[in-house]
C-alpha cells in the first residue's frame, strides 16, 4: 500500500513539474515571421495627450459579443483594446506579428500554428497563453451569446483548438478556405480564458453589457470613464507589452481617447469651432461648400482636407425587408429604386461631391462593371409597379392594390438625413406611394432592424479587402435575427459560388465568382443603392502631427485615435496665434497621398 501510494505520489509530482517547468526553447525552423516590413507609424511620434472626438448616439452595449454588438464605434473602441494573432500590413497586405511572433501553415492548408510572443502580457500582466486561444473559441461558439454568425463562423469552419503546449496554438479547419487562415489569424481577437471559462451566456450579455473582459492591447477602459449616456473615454496603458514591437512604433500616442455623446450634428460641429472637440468629419456636401470657410480656417487654427485613400469602399442604400409585402415582390423594389432621383440629389443637395454606387463591392476589383446603371425612370418604375399588380389609384391619388393603399413608413436616426429623405418623399408621392418619415431613436431603431421589424431602412456598410459575401448574403443567415442579412435575402446559386469562391487560391477566380456574385445581387434588389466617395473630408485643429500620407493605405479618419499625435511645437504656435490673432499655415486642401 505505501509502495503504491508512493508511486502515485512521484507521478503526480512529475506530471505537476511537467505542466510547471518552462516549454522547451522554440525552434523556429520551418516557421514564418515578418521582422523588417516597413513601418507603419511615424517614429517622429509623440506620446501624451487627450483627442476628443464624438458619436452620434451612445452605443446601446459595450459587448463584444452578441446582440447589437455590430457597431463601428464598438469595433473602433475595442480594436484599442484587443488584439489578434497576426496583423495585415495596410500597405503591402502580408501579415506580420501581433500576439504570436511566428506561424505556419500545413501543407494541405487545413492545419495554422500560431507561436505566442512571449512578451505578450494581459493588463494585469499575466502572460498570453495558447489555452487563451482557446478559450475565445470556445466562447464565440456558444449558442448562448446569441450571436448567430459567431457560431457560424468559428464552429462551422473551425475544429476547436489545441494547445500543443504554453505558447502553441494549433487549429484544424472543418474544411478547405483560402480567407479561413485570415479569419483565425488576423480577425479573431483574443480574450483571457481565466474570465471567459467563467461565464454562461446569460451571465454574460447581462454583466458584460456595460464592461468589457480584459485586454492585451494598448488601452484600457475604466469603469468611471464609462459615463452613461454622455462620454467613453480610454486610457493608454504605460505598461503595454508591446510598445516597442515594430508593427506599433509610432501608433497608440494619445494618452486618452475620448468620444463625446453629441445627439444632433449641428450641435457637434459648433463644439469643434469652439474648441470642444479636436477635429470634424464633414459628412455633409452642402457644410463642406457653405460652412467651412470660417475665421478660423482662413487664419490656418483649423485645417481643412480631402483626403483620398485607396480603402475599399462600402456601400449606402435602402435596404428593403424581403421578407414581407410589399418588397417580397423583386418588381416592386426595384421600382423603388427606379424612383430614387439620385442625379437630383447628388446636384442639388450634394454639390456634385458624390457618384453613383452600381454594385455591392463598389470602387474595387470585386465590382462587376456589368451591372446595369439604375437611374430616376418614373415611367420604367410606373410598368413594374403595375406588373405587381400596383395599377390603379385611389381618390386620394395613392395606389392600391386589393383595396389597400401603397403605404411604407421610413424610420431613421439622424436628423441630418431629414432634407434627402423628403426629396424621396416627394418623388415616391407623383408616383402614388405614400412614405411616412418617422425620426426614432437610434438605438431604438437599430433594435428593430436587428428584430427585423422594418419595411424600409437607409443602412451604410463599410468594406473589406477580401469580401466575404456569405457573411452578408448567405441563405442561412436569411431569417435570423441579429445578423448582417438585412434583406433576408436568399439564393442558392448564390450559396453554391460562396463555396466555390471559399476554394479558389488565386486571385482572378475569386474576382471572377464575385463578379458573378455582385451580378446576382444586384439583379434582386434587395438595395436601392445610393452614393459614395473615395475621400475623407475633416477640419482638424492645427496641433496635430500625423503621417506624411495622414491615413494607412487602407484606412480613413477614424485611423486618427492610431495614427496622429499632439505635436507639442504646432500646439504651442496655436495657442499663441489665438492669444495674438495671428494667422498659421493653411496647407492644401485637396491631398491624394496614395496616387
């Protein structure tokens, strides 16, 4: 009996010395790395220093997980908190390191291994780990986030992962995907596994509504910064592990981001010329050709810029519910769009400052230069609307069908989208539809598109390098709420050339199958696309230093919080020009730094 229990005892101290001791030295041999890419930051970067920007509303969760977690603030916020594996470069596209330093890929292209850095610490600085890796699948796969694209995503292509020991990560796909190294690498943030085991879904949509888990990255938010519904603010963490790694020299200067609830835009844009905010997206053509030539902007305080960048562009329009009458019919929609008067709009309300959108991968090597061109036909949309059995009009001048009148309800959020939906209004009225506009809240109004209870609504959608049609288009997501298929739009032909494009490695056939893509959608209308631009238009406070080419190649404005610094020379010269009445450099409006 003592023989036994002293054999038991020496083999769990041995397994426990194993789990203990360190992992053996890493072999970098047969790995990938990225060591000598060219910077992305200025090193000429200063740290130190608030920036103050605005949203528009205040976010309705800071989860990043779940319901109404789809947000481009939320992103924006968290990407300062979190990070993924690898990073793409923004200018040569190639990964290079971010939480693991090496990785490689198995020869059929189905096994990744990542190798973690062993600098790499959460904020409480424990290091990073490979069960963390797997911890965050294991969370963005539980059904009960109620995130139903999370599931789909990283359960459906992914096998869970394995921790080969402390600091490597492997995972198996389910099947064979050119962007599923992508997805896994550089798009999945990773999270603690010492909080993440610990929560149920339903402890977790509630605790972590107003609170995030732990981060590795740069910045931290505080629970008193957290100031409902008025501000948000981050702090850079001097402790940051990874300060000094090349992928963020010169990035992460501000030593406090904080973004400003401002409800109504007019109300924003007076804050900034006072001072109250640091700088102004001009989203608005008729502001950029009215209101920009102020005082303040002649003198050089505040600086004035087009900027153009070669991001991919995303696209605008009213996306139509397919689910139900009276856009369930592909005539109707399409006459809809048929009596959007773009060419009005962009003229008159736009100052010509916009073009026309005529794909969903617009401006981009995906776009079909195929497409049709819709534009303002009253007469086309007259035929398709009786087609759909929209044919005659009652007494009061509206038509009807089956004894009910043509009525839709608009609602939306800004009330800066007021004057363009009123030009519609009145278009769809000598057509004989009736559009009531209704102005809601926003979150409200982001709950009942997320629930799909909606007709009509106006949505912007930002772009990746690398589509990923199924995302947004895919049959399954179709009926489910909380996803990106707005439209509730379904095609199995479309389903059938997402799994062929998952498989195609090079680069021309998957420009072909999302040409034929982009042709499908746009034959169904679930949009009646509107308008875009390929530049920023910002007022910034001339305080600031910034790149030479102010954006990364990809980027936009919203790069500012990563990329510019308060240049302590230029803000000194402000202050004394203000204090003197004096005038500053102005510079050149119109910059095209990527051509």
């Amino acid at each position: 009996m003592l023989k036994k229990r002293f054999v038991l005892t020496a083999l769990f101290s041995g397994l426990l010395a194993a789990a203990l001791s360190p992992a053996l030295a890493f072999d970098p041999a047969g790995w990938e790395t990225s060591k000598n890419f060219p910077l992305i930051g200025s090193p000429e970067a200063k740290k130190g220093g608030t920036l103050r920007s605005y949203w528009a509303d205040f976010p309705p969760t800071l989860r990043t997980e779940g319901p109404n977690s789809n947000l481009s603030t939320l992103s924006q916020l968290q990407g300062m908190i979190y990070e993924p594996l690898l990073s793409l470069h923004p200018e040569t596209m190639e990964y290079i390191p971010s939480l693991a330093d090496y990785w490689k890929i198995s020869p059929d292209k189905r096994t990744f291994y990542f190798h973690i850095n062993p600098k790499a610490r959460w904020a409480d600085g424990s290091p990073v780990t490979a069960d963390d890796v797997v911890a965050t699948w294991e969370f963005r796969v539980r059904k009960d986030i109620k995130d139903p694209y999370s599931v789909m995503l990283w359960d459906g292509s992914f096998e869970k992962p394995v921790a080969q020991s402390t600091d490597v990560v492997s995972v198996r796909t389910k099947k064979l995907h050119w962007r599923l190294f992508l997805y896994f690498g550089a798009s999945l943030t990773i999270y603690p596994a010492k909080e993440m085991r610990k929560l149920t879904g339903d402890k977790y949509l509630e605790d972590y509504n107003w609170t995030l888990q732990m981060g590795s990255g740069p910045y931290e938010l505080k629970p008193e910064d957290i100031k409902k519904p008025t501000s948000i603010t981050l702090t850079r963490r001097k402790d940051y592990w990874g300060e000094k790694e090349r992928g963020n020299i010169g990035l992460n200067n501000f030593d406090r981001l904080n973004w400003q609830v401002v409800l109504d835009e007019e109300l924003a844009f007076e804050k900034f010329k006072k001072g109250e905010l640091d700088y102004y997206p001009v989203n608005k053509a008729q502001r950029w050709q009215e209101e920009t030539d102020f005082d303040k902007v002649r003198k050089g305080w505040i600086q004035k810029r087009k900027i153009y960048t070669k991001a991919p562009q995303g696209f605008v329009g009213f996306v139509f519910n397919m689910r139900k009458p009276p856009f369930n019919d592909r005539n109707v929609r399409k006459a809809f769009a048929l009596l959007v008067n773009r060419e009005k709009l962009i003229e008159k309300l736009f100052f010509g400052e916009y073009g026309f959108i005529d794909s969903y991968f617009p401006g981009s090597l995906w776009e079909n230069p195929e497409n049709p061109k819709i534009r303002y036909n009253p007469r086309m949309a007259k035929l398709l609307l009786a087609r759909a059995g929209w044919k005659s009009r009652n007494k009061d001048g509206w038509l009807e069908k089956d004894g009910k009148p043509f009525e839709i309800t608009l609602e939306y959020g800004d009330p800066g989208y007021s004057r363009i939906h009123k030009v519609i209004q009145e278009d769809l009225k000598k057509a004989g539809i009736k559009m009531e506009l209704k102005q809601i809240d926003r979150n409200t109004l982001m709950k009942k598109v997320g629930e799909r209870n909606f007709t009509l609504h106006f949505q912007g959608w930002g772009a990746s390098s690398f589509p990923n049609p199924a995302s947004m288009w895919g049959s399954e997501l179709a009926d489910k709420p909380d996803t990106s298929n707005l439209a509730g739009f379904k095609n199995s032909e479309l389903d059938a050339i997402c799994k062929e494009y998952d498989l195609a490695f090079d680069r021309k056939t998957q420009q072909r199958l999302i040409r034929r893509i982009d042709a499908l959608i746009f034959r169904a209308h679930p949009y009646a696309l509107t308008w875009s631009a390929g530049y920023n238009r910002l007022l910034y406070f001339n305080k600031f230093g910034h790149p030479e080419k102010y954006f990364s190649k990809s980027g936009d404005y919203t790069g500012m919080i990563a990329y510019w610094w308060i240049d302590p020379a230029k803000e000194k010269a402000l202050e004394e020009a203000i204090k003197n009445g004096t005038s500053l450099p102005v510079g050149e409006t119109v910059q095209r730094p990527w051509d």
